[in-house]
C-alpha cells in the first residue's frame, strides 16, 4: 500500500499533524520508535498551555498564541481534562516592585490579558509573594490522556500506526517517498519529519543540516494540597531557552515545580539527582504555604529539542517536510503548527482539500470494580485500553493518569498487570513496563 503521508513520530506534534491530514480524507501512517504513542519529547513535561514566550516575535510564540485557544474544543471533543488558570509572575520583595510594573506594561503593550496583582488574596492563600502581575489565558492539561485521545480517535479513523519501528533511513524518490524501518518498508507520496529529538538525523539524511541539541528538564511532583494558579518568579532577564519554571498545579491534584533547564549527556538522558531536587525546592519551596508539610512524591526528568535558531524551523525538500527544533512550548502551539505543516505539504503538491470532522471518538466504558482509587479507573476501562491498542503497564495507566497519585501506582500496578495478562492472554512476566528490558515480573 502506498499511503498519501507517512509521519515519522507520534509526539504532540505529529498526532495533530495525522489529525489535520486524516480530517481531509487522506490515507496516513504514523511510524515511530518507541513502543507507545507520544513517549518522545512529548512524554516527559508540565502539560501547560503557554500565553507568554519571549520573544513575541518568535515563530514558537506565535504558534502559541494560536494554539492556546484551540485546544478549549479540542479537549471537549476528545474528553479530555484540563483546567483554566491564571499564572503570577511574582516577585518576593517590594523592593522589586518596579520589575513588576515594567512587566505589567510591556505585556499590556503586546496585547496580553494581564493585571496588577498587589493584594491578591484569593492566591495568597497559596503563595507568598510581594507583588505580582496576573495573566489569564493559561491551561494545565492531562498531557497523557490528550496523546492517547487523539491516538484512538485517528485509529478509529483509519490511520495506521506503526510503533516500535525505528526509521533507519528516508529516500526520496520521482514519484514518492519510501521510509525504511526496522519493521519493514513504507511507501508514500509524501513525509511529515516530525521525530523530535532525533528529526535532524533524518533532515540529514536528505540534505538539511540542522543540529538538534537535547536540553534537559528536571521536575519534582509533590502531594498535599491543590494551587489555584501558577507562579513564576519573575526577572526581566530571562532565559533565551527557558521560561525559568514555576510552580504549577496538575489535573491529578498535585502540585509540580519545574522544569529547570540543565545539559544532557545525551538525547536519552533523562537522569535525575539529589541536587535537582534540592535546588527546585530551594527556588520555588519559598514561594508556596506550608511547602514543608508536602510530600516529595516523583522526580523525573525530560528532554525538549533545541534549534540552533532558539526557534521551531519548518523546511522541506522534494516531498518531505521537515519540523525540527520543537523546544517549548511547542506543545501548546502544536495545532497550529500541524495545521502550517499541511499548508507546507499543499506547497509540495498535496491536492488542498477542505477538513472535515472525524467521527465522535468512543468513550470508555466504565465499570467493574474500580482498581485505581486516586483516579477511579475501572477494569472495564483497563480491559479496554488493552483493546486500543496498549502493550505496556505505562501505556495503560498513562491513558487515565494511573500513577500520578501519592501511592504512584504502588496499590493498583499489580492488579492492572494481571487483567493486561489476562486480555493479551499472556503471563505477567512477558509484560513490560515501557517495552525493551523493563521487565516487572522474572
């Protein structure tokens, strides 16, 4: 079979890229290398959906601004859980007052929902803080439950998926393009190039030298109250490749601090240490009430892939087009880049087709008896995230947010690897956590 587009990669943006091709009708495939969807780049971050990144002139800006609203419909489709919060970018003297209200004017002046926040008591409850400017606008999103909901919904709608396949090279050709991976060959008539981490190789591969360099993200997960916004202090010299982290409330009912911005050995290093941690809790652990009766819950790390622009880059060649460089908050402007890599794809030759909707995405039956009590999860639900598709632990409780409670898994992991066993007719021993030498049971 020759399919119109194979995408290379299944994170946040090549699901939504799928999503605008298979919206017009066209036949797609999604290859990628690891053994679920969105365990790139997409897999390991805060799951915030940005107003503000410097420079507002920035390509990964604008794509924020217009991805942000989008995805207010997008969850309600997909039943997706997210929730709408204001972020403090704060201060914790009164002495730096004056940062506030150049911060305060210069977002005003570029158009950005903002406001003085001086007394603030409804936040005070949860932070301390002097003073603060207020922005609206700003999303926390179940990240997990958004790849996997997009992930069913093209599945149902016809795109085949080919995962724990690495692309070990692209060629193209007169008429098309063929994609070699490690499960065989595809054919199509064009590519999307959307691998994350590993995009440039294959830009490489066909001509575009760009130099993708991993930079690491360290966050620390806590549990023992809900916040009602974000807060980021604030510094009127900020990272060119940060934001600077914050403290940011999740859908799961905690409270995350992070990410930082640290070197990576290299592009699978998501490494963690007793000084990571240290240093989120001296930065942010000032600014929250009573930080010293939380309990430390996770660390874990991710890696966001870094242009040597500092900016995402869209190029293409013959029939490919190639997204390198999607650093943060690529994620939040992610609908409006794939519907720009479609717009690139028509320049290429792709016949324009008007989008239409895809049907409405089966919900989950929920019933039995409930296995995960931080989440509700039923067995029913797990039985049928076996069916969609899932093959690892994490891939079952990823889907429904299982884990992401204080006990981290350790009450439900057993029970959920035995219904898996049980409906992929297999012992528990041949399940993995994540696929490769994560074996949970010898």
């Amino acid at each position: 079979m020759v399919f119109d587009v194979v995408v290379i990669g299944s994170g946040v943006v090549g699901l939504f890229v799928s999503f605008e091709l298979a919206r017009r009708g066209f036949s797609v495939a999604v290859v990628d290398r690891y053994p679920e969807p969105g365990w790139g780049v997409s897999r390991r971050h805060a799951g915030v959906l940005h107003v503000i990144q410097l420079p507002f002139s920035s390509y990964k800006s604008r794509l924020a601004r217009r991805g942000n609203p989008k995805y207010v419909e997008i969850c309600r489709r997909l039943g997706v859980e997210y929730k709408e919060v204001p972020a403090l970018l704060a201060v914790d003297g009164w002495w730096k007052l004056p940062v506030v209200l150049a911060a305060f004017l210069y977002l005003r002046l570029h158009g950005i929902d903002a406001s003085l926040c001086l007394r603030c008591r409804e936040h005070r409850r949860d932070f301390k803080f002097a003073a603060a400017v207020l922005v609206r606008g700003y999303k926390v999103v179940d990240s997990f439950g958004l790849v996997y909901r997009l992930y069913d919904a093209l599945r149902e709608a016809g795109v085949q998926f080919f995962l724990g396949c690495r692309v070990d090279h692209v060629e193209e050709e007169a008429g098309g393009v063929v994609v070699r991976t490690s499960c065989g060959e595809l054919s199509a008539r064009y590519v999307v190039n959307a691998g994350g981490l590993y995009a440039d190789e294959i830009a490489k591969e066909l001509g575009v030298n760009v130099d993708i360099t991993p930079g690491k993200g360290v966050m620390a997960v806590f549990h023992g109250r809900e916040v009602r916004a974000i807060l980021a202090p604030l510094t009127l010299r900020p990272h060119p490749r940060t934001k600077g982290g914050a403290i940011i409330p999740t859908v799961y009912g905690t409270v995350l601090f992070g990410p930082n911005l640290t070197d990576a050995r290299d592009k699978e290093d998501v490494s963690t240490s007793k000084e990571d941690f240290e240093l989120l809790a001296k930065k942010f652990g000032k600014y929250l009430r009573d930080f010293e009766h939380l309990t430390p819950v996770k660390i874990f790390a991710g890696n966001r892939p870094l242009s040597p622009t500092g900016d995402v880059v869209v190029k293409t060649t013959g029939r490919t087009v190639h997204v390198l460089g999607t650093e943060s908050p690529t994620f939040t402007g992610a609908p409006a880049l794939a519907e720009d890599v479609v717009k690139a794809l028509e320049d290429l030759g792709l016949p324009k087709r008007r989008p239409g909707e895809l049907p409405p995405l089966k919900p989950y039956a929920k019933c039995g008896r409930v296995v995960c009590f931080c989440r509700g999860v039923t067995e029913c639900e797990i039985r049928e995230a076996v069916g969609r598709g899932s093959r690892t632990l994490d891939g079952v409780m990823a889907r429904f947010g299982m884990g992401m409670g204080p006990c981290q898994g350790s009450r439900c992991m057993a029970e959920i690897l035995k219904i898996m066993s049980e409906e992929l007719g297999v012992e528990p021993r041949e399940i993995t956590k994540f696929g490769g030498g994560s074996w949970l049971v010898l």
